[in-house]
C-alpha cells in the first residue's frame, strides 16, 4: 500500500524539501496533489476532497527517517 506514492518521495526528496521542508505532503501516485502546514491539515482536506486511503500523507523532511520507522 502505498508504495508508488513512497517511491515518489524518495525519489523526489531532495526537491520537495528544499521547498516544502516541514509541511504535510498529499502525494498521489506520481504527483504532489497538496501542500499543508500540519498533517492534521492535511487530513482533514484531504476528508473533505478525496477519498481517503487513496492518498498519502507525508511530512517533508530530510534523510531517511522520514519514511522509516524502527519498532523495538
């Protein structure tokens, strides 16, 4: 679930966070669909416009940890 929109990212990393570091990202498949201050935001747009589950949402952040999770 949701790797095309992962993949995405990654790719586009570098680019996305040079203009958007610290928002919530509204990423559909291959494409940017929103930019938005907080998760919450974007979460609650995202409610109102989209279905949900058929978008990600991804704080714009540098490095790795920005899509990795470590679960002791």
């Amino acid at each position: 679930m949701f790797s095309e929109e992962l993949d995405f990212f990654i790719k586009n990393q570098d680019a996305l966070v040079k203009q958007h570091l610290g928002k919530a990202l509204v990423i559909q498949g291959q494409k940017l669909c929103g930019v938005y201050d907080s998760a919450l935001d974007a979460y609650l747009q995202v409610q109102r416009d989209q279905q949900l589950g058929k978008v990600m949402i991804q704080m714009c952040l540098p490095g790795p940890d920005a899509y990795t999770t470590t679960i002791n």
